[in-house]
C-alpha cells in the first residue's frame, strides 16, 4: 500500500511540475497581440464594422485569467465613422467556478468609454444589427463561441459537402448568445462582480427630429451583476444639448434588471434627478421616483409608485416662474402592441406665476382600463385656473366611459369656463358625447351644445345669452378638419361651417358664413372684456390751474395777429407724431404662407364700425401673405356698395371702392362719426400703396376719387352765406358797420349742393383736383390750377372761384347782389384738415365796386375785425365739435383717412 502512495504521490508532483512548467512556457510563448487582425477579421465579416485595437493585450492565468486591453475601437456598419471606443479596460475571471460551468469576472474597470448613437430617418438605431441575427452570407463554422482559435481554423476548413444551415451558437445575436450560455440548456451562468466606469461619454443624434444630445464626464457603478436579476447601479453624468439645448447634472441610482433574450428592461427603486437648463425649462429640482419596466418586443411599459416632483422656472411663450409640478400615480401600465392602457388614481398638478397672474392646473384620473374587449373606468376631471387683474377658470369633464381600445366613447364631454375683469363675467357651458379613434386619430363631437353669457355685476339689469349648436368633426388620420355652428339671438342668427383639411396642396382653411342678422358692433361691446387701461406717467395739471394753461396756450398763436403761426405748430405735432411710429413692421402673418384660405359670407343684416349692411356677400381669399378681398357686395343706405382690395402686411395695399347711388353723408356719419360731405350718388375711390411703416404708406400713395353727389351739402362753411356777407360788407363799407367774417371753419355751418362733381387725382401722396364744380342755390363753384391735398402732412392748399348764379336769385335779391354780378370771387382754405382756414382774397375780385370799398375803409375794417376776434373762436368752434359729435372717433376728415393706412 505503501508504494501505490508513493507512486499517486509522485504522480501528482510530476503532474503539478508539468502544468507550472506548462503554464510558464504558454505565458512566455503565447502573444494575444497577435490575433488582433484575426479579431478584426471576425467582427468585420459577422457585422460589417471595423474593430482596431491601438494598444496592448495584456493577458494572465494565475491566480485568475484576467484580461486588459487598451485603445480599442469600433466603427459603425459600412462606414468608418466611430461608434463606440475606450482607452482602457480590465477584468479577470475566476478558474475554479469555470470548472462548475460559472463565469464569474471580477471587478470591470472601464474608462474613457465613448459611443455615438444615431437615429436614422425610420427610426432604426446604429447597433440594431448588433442585437439582431447577421445578414446571411459566409458563416464561421465552429463547436464553441468562446474559443477563438478553433473558429479561426474551422472557418478554413473545406467541407466535403453542404451542410444543412445549422444555427451555430456564435451565429446568433449576441442577447440570444447571452441568453444561450445562461440558459438551463447548459446552465452556464455569467456573474459580474461589479463594473467602474469613469470619464464616459455618449453622444446622441436623430435624424428623424434632428435631436443632439450628449452625457458628458458619465461616472457608472454596478453592484453585482447578473443577467435576469436585479443589481445596483448609480451613476452621475452632464446633460449637454444643442437642439433641444440642455446644459445640467443628470444623477441616478436604483436596482436594474436586464434580460437582452427577451428584451426586457427595469428599474426598482428608481432614483432620478436633473438640475439644470433643459430647452426653454430652467429645473431647480426635478426628481423622479418609483418603479419602472419596459419590454421593447411588446412596447410596453409599466409603472408603480411613481412620483416625479419639478421646482423651476419656464421661459417659453407663457413664462412661469415659481413653477411647481408632481406627477403621481401609484400604477399605471401601457402597451402599444396589445392595445392596453391602465391609469389608477393618476394626479398631475402644476402651479405657478406669470407676471402678475396665478396659474393653477391640475388633472385627476381616478380609474381607466382599456383593452380590445373594452374600456371602462371613472370621470376625468381637469381643471385650469388664473388668477389676477383678471380671473380665468377652465373645467373638463369626460364621463361614462364605453366603447374598446379602436374606439373610445364618453357619455358627454362637458366644458365649462369663465373669465372676470371688474365688474364684468363671461361664462361658457358645452357638452356633447365624444368619439375618440386613438388608432385612425379621430375624434368626433356629434351633438355640441353650448351656451355664452356675459353680464357685469355692477349693472344688475346687464346680461347677454347666446346659445351655440352644432357638431365637429376632427380627423388628424386624413387631415380634415370640420365644425358646423348655429346660434339665434337678437345680435346674432345664422350659422357658420368651418373646414380644414389637405388634399396634397398645403392646408386649406374654408369658411362659410350665413346669418340672418349680425351685429359685430354690439358683440364687440359684449366681448371686449379686457379693455386695456391708459395710464399716464406724467403728472396731471391741477384743476384749478388747468383753465388757465389752456387760456395761456391758446392766446401764445393769437397774439400774433396771422394765421401762419399755428401751422409751424401743427407740422412740428405732425412730425413727433411720425417720429414716434417704427421704422419697419415684423410681419406678424408668416402662418399664411402654409396655409390657403376661403372665407365667404352671406348675411342679410349686417352691423359692423358703426355701419348698417344689407344682404352681404362677401369672400377672401389668399395666395400667401397676400389677403385678396376678391369680392363685396352690399346695399346700403339707399345704394349699392362694391369694393374688392389686396393686402400684403407691412408690403402693399389696394383698395377699389364703388359706391351707387348712396346717401355719403349717412355713410360717414356712421363709419367716421362726420358728414362734412353730404348727398346722393356716386363714388369712385382707387388707392394702391406700398410700404412697412405708415409714413412709407402714405408717401407711395397713388390713385384717384371721383364724385358725383346731388341734394347734398359740405359741413363747415356756408359759401351762399358767406357771399352774402361779402356782399353786404361791400354794400356797408362806408357806414362802419359790416358782418362778422370768421376765418375758422364752422361745424355749425353747412353748404347747401345742388350738385358736386369732380376728381381728385393722388399720386405720391399729393391730391390734385380736376374738373371741380359745384352749384349751390346762388353759386357755381370751381377751383383754381394748382389747388392741391396734401395727404402726408394733411394740409390743404386750396383756392375756390364761386361765381353768382343770376337765374337762381330772387328779383329782390338781383337787385342787392348788383355789384357782384359776373364776378369771381376766389376763396382759399388752407392749413390742416382738423383746424382749417378760410379766406376771401380780396384784392384778387375784379370789380370796381368792390376795389372802391377797399379804397374806401373796407380793407382797414376787415383788419381791424380779424385784431379784435376774440381769441377763443378756436376752442369754441372745438366744443361745438365734441358736443354735437359726441365721443365718436375720428372727427376729422384727415383722421379718418389715416386709419387706413394704420400698419
């Protein structure tokens, strides 16, 4: 017995010799270095990429295997751009659980890890074929993945015959590889003690929404790892981003569970948190807690006890500061493939601040569950409210949930709103039953029924109702877009059908009005709920002493005894008032360059700027951010009105305007709250204009007004008066005692037309009468060469000729207007529109009579009458003007023709 011991005893030794010395001459003869290209090789073949390896392998046995390699690299498929490289990683394995079938790796060490993922226009990711079988072709043939050189030599190795295609371990994916060596087939098993990663990053671009992003200085520690349980990882990173930009620390931590085989993913106890900027979101505090799943095969991802908290500052469209927002939900579940949704007792709550506002939203979603069998669940209720000078509230509700996952439906959808400013409240109330398609992305209102109230609680007696019928119908799947509404009121009667939808052209917005009775005016008062308020930074002028500044002002120019020392005055306001206007506009209308629109409108009655319509038709269309009134038609004021005009914003403007046989003064009146011209018949005007700003507008302004009025009058000076009294000063010369002449124009003073007829031609902003004559009761009227309006400074230059018509005066009067018999007398107004002159040239009448008066006193009473005007003519003449006209706007000629071309 003794010498089977000594033997098995000497055997051992020999044995344990032979292996050290074995072992020793592998180390000193074996070079891992020099199967790189063979490395290479494989990788290029299986998966079409480049894999280089710059530095050294450096490889050991005793007491582990451990590996470390530097300097490697990998580019994407076909292509030599970098997908994903390291400068250095090691790792060792354990020999003794190899013997039980176990891979068990110490610690890895990583750094430098650097990978560049890229979403491409389909949405396919850079290492898809990574995780997918290899494209067919030459396949290595070999008994095992794990031993390279064995593969290398069988991928050599000539085959007498061919093969049935067998799928080879290292043929199959890598997560089925994985899976494979794990799985109970082999009940090979790979455990990793834990992982360092330090100074990673991971770069990120979408071609499909041109995203970049990027994980910068990614630090990452694992706990024990092994594929299908649940290990520990954190990690802490920088957020950088250029589109959305991104700039914040990004840390994590929580218990991962990866199964590649299956493609499933998850996260217990998860721990997020950014601080930092992200796009147009500056986050104090975003936190995200709970546990998470996702199986990428079926799209479906899941969530309980989920918490996500946000304290921050949002710089978007509608800032918010102070912004709080949580988002809990203790289960929730959805899966894209299976069709499933499930919420429980899901809360989403934001609040926060805009400048002076209050913002308040929230949402609650008790109970929803929605399969392909059926969908049921409890009442959605969403809430939004504002706070502040004004008061906004908005409520949701979606109730009695049916139908399945192809097609949702609620028993009604109910909408309620209201906003307050003062004293006054608008309310809005709809409801209707839903339709909601989620797959096709349609949703359908079938049966809208909606009311509007608007009251002020300061006047007890103040309220309006309109109530609001119809249905739409909203498409996103085919790009249609439809609503059709009623309401009858005594503002409003008739019905509106709204379509939008793509046929391959762009968009097409078209709309058809038809209403029985509009009133836009009265509507306009009942909506203009929020009135912006004036407030003035200088400080007011006392009352006590206010009368006396007026006075003060108003004598300064009387003082001088001339008129032309108000005009200096006016051009100076007129040009302040220039010099305050922009330079150039932003043109607020670019949406119109994607989108085509067709607006009509049939109405009976309508009610708009003070002006009453009757049967309306009308159409606008677009070709871009030109807005082309291409028709309007209208009766009015015992005519007919025509007008077509062509918009371009901040560009051009055209106008052509038509009116038969009308009452003008009546027209004016309303539109413009004057009817310094008055009469019946028609108008011609024609404007075109090109410019961004105001001033560019009115110097480019070219066109031309024709007039041709009967039965009318001109407001602000009686010319058969005013010969009357020249007239008479000539009969009176000599006794001292004349009429009073006023210079001003008169509001209370009208001239009577029998007839007026001319043109105004305008080119550059400058209006130059032609064919000019009026006939009044005793006068026929012309004017002169020469007389012109200024349109751009809004001065007039105009000299009149009114000449006696004998047959029209009585046989009395004949006799008394003896001196003026075949005499032209010539007028000139002059100054600006809103304060014009009139004066009488005398020296200018070719007659004898009146050249004797003139010699004989006339001219020395007319002066010494102009000296002794009182000084407030001019702000008598202006009361007179606010109290018969009211608190209408404008009250000048001059002003409203330039609200026409206001940008």
């Amino acid at each position: 017995m003794k010498v089977w011991f000594k033997r098995g005893l000497f055997s051992l030794v020999v044995l344990a010799i032979v292996t050290v010395v074995g072992g020793a001459i592998f180390l000193l003869t074996f070079n891992p270095n020099s199967y790189k290209q063979k490395l290479a090789d494989i990788v290029q073949q299986k998966y079409q990429r480049t894999l280089k390896i710059d530095g050294d392998i450096e490889l050991s046995l005793f007491p582990r295997i451990g590996l470390s390699v530097q300097g490697l690299s990998l580019s994407d498929r076909n292509s030599e751009d970098p997908f994903a490289s390291l400068e250095s990683a090691r790792f060792a394995v354990a020999l003794w659980p190899l013997i039980n079938n176990r891979l068990v790796v110490d610690h890895v060490a990583v750094t430098g890890f650097k990978a560049w993922i890229v979403r491409d226009e389909h949405g396919k990711l850079n290492f898809d074929d990574l995780l997918q079988t290899p494209p067919a072709g030459p396949q290595p043939v070999a008994r095992s993945g794990v031993s390279l050189l064995p593969a290398a030599h069988a991928a050599e190795a000539p085959q007498d015959k061919p093969a049935e295609p067998v799928l080879l371990p290292e043929s199959l994916p890598v997560p089925e590889l994985i899976a494979k060596r794990s799985g109970s087939e082999t009940d090979f098993q790979i455990d990793i003690a834990g992982l360092s990663l330090k100074g990673g990053e991971i770069h990120y671009f979408s071609k499909r929404s041109n995203m970049i992003g990027r994980l910068l200085q990614l630090e990452v520690n694992t706990g024990r790892m092994t594929f299908g349980q649940p290990f520990d990882v954190a990690f802490k990173s920088r957020l950088s981003g250029d589109y959305p930009a991104a700039d914040g620390v990004l840390e994590g931590q929580g218990q991962l569970s990866l199964d590649p085989a299956s493609k499933s993913y998850g996260a217990q106890k998860l721990s997020l948190s950014f601080v930092g900027d992200l796009d147009e979101l500056t986050a104090q505090s975003l936190t995200v807690k709970g546990n998470v799943g996702y199986k990428s095969a079926q799209r479906q991802f899941n969530a309980t006890n989920l918490d996500m908290q946000l304290q921050g500052q949002w710089s978007g469209a509608y800032p918010v500061s102070d912004l709080n927002a949580s988002l809990n939900t203790p289960k929730m579940q959805i899966d894209s493939v299976s069709d499933l949704v499930s919420f429980e007792k899901l809360a989403l709550r934001i609040r926060g601040k805009n400048e002076d506002q209050n913002l308040d939203l929230a949402l609650d979603v008790p109970r929803i569950q929605v399969s392909p069998a059926e969908a049921e669940g409890a009442p959605v209720v969403a809430s939004l409210k504002v706070s502040g000078p004004k008061v906004l509230g908005l409520g949701l509700t979606l109730q009695g949930l049916s139908g399945n996952s192809q097609e949702l439906l609620f028993e009604q959808a109910k909408l309620e709103g209201a906003i307050k400013q003062g004293s006054r409240v608008a309310q809005l109330k709809a409801a209707s039953p839903l339709q909601w398609q989620p797959s096709n992305e349609w949703l359908r209102l079938p049966d809208i029924q909606a009311n509007v109230r608007v009251e002020d609680e300061a006047d007890a007696g103040s309220r309006f109702e309109m109530p609001v019928t119809g249905q739409a119908d909203l498409n996103k799947g085919k790009q249609e877009y439809s609503a059709q509404l009623s309401s009858s009121t005594e503002q409003a009667q008739g019905s509106l059908d709204v379509t939008l939808q793509d046929k391959g052209k762009g968009p097409l917005l078209a709309a058809v009005l038809k209403a029985d009775k509009l009133d836009l005016d009265e509507l306009r008062s009942i909506f203009w709920v929020t009135a912006p308020e004036v407030v003035t930074t200088s400080e007011p002028v006392p009352e006590a002493e206010a009368p006396e500044a007026a006075a003060e002002q108003e004598q300064e120019p009387a003082a001088d005894g001339s008129e032309q020392a108000e005009q200096p005055q006016a051009q100076q306001a007129g040009a302040a008032t220039t010099a305050e206007e922009p330079v150039s506009e932003e043109s607020s209308y670019a949406w119109l360059d994607a989108l085509s629109v067709d607006l009509r409108f049939e109405i009976e009655k309508l009610r708009s700027l003070g002006m009453v319509l009757e049967q309306v038709k009308a159409q606008v269309q677009n070709q871009g951010q030109l807005i082309n009134l291409s028709q309007f038609n209208a009766n009015a004021y015992e005519g007919q009105l025509q007008a077509k005009a062509k918009i371009e914003p901040g560009k051009r403007f055209e106008l052509g305007l038509k009116l038969q046989k009308m009452q003008v003064g009546s027209l004016l009146l309303d539109a413009f709250g004057n009817d310094y011209l008055a009469g019946k018949g028609n108008v011609d005007l024609n404007l075109k204009t090109q410019g961004a700003t105001q001033e560019e507008r009115l110097n480019a302004l070219d066109g031309g007004l024709t007039v041709d009025l009967h039965d009318g009058s001109w407001r602000s000076v009686d010319l058969d008066q005013s010969v009357r009294d020249i007239n008479e000063a000539v009969r009176n010369a000599f006794s001292g005692q004349i009429p009073l002449l006023l210079p001003q124009s008169d509001p209370q003073r009208r001239t009577v037309l029998n007839r007026v007829q001319g043109s105004l031609d305008i080119k550059k902003g400058q209006g130059s009468f032609r064919n000019f004559r009026a006939t009044t009761p005793i006068l026929t009227v012309t004017t002169a060469k020469g007389s012109r309006l200024d349109l751009v400074a809004q001065q007039a230059d105009i000299t009149l000729h009114a000449r006696l018509n004998q047959n029209n005066l009585a046989v009395e009067e004949r006799k008394s207007f003896q001196d003026l018999r075949n005499v032209l007398i010539p007028i000139h107004i002059s100054g600006p529109w809103a304060d014009l002159s009139y004066q009488i040239q005398w020296k200018e009448i070719a007659s004898t009579s009146i050249k004797k008066a003139l010699q004989d006193g006339l001219l020395d009473l007319l002066s010494q009458q102009a000296t002794e005007a009182k000084p407030s003519v001019k702000s008598e003449v202006e009361q007179i003007i606010k109290s018969e006209l009211g608190a209408k706007v404008p009250q000048t000629v001059g002003e409203a023709m330039k609200q026409w071309f206001k940008p």
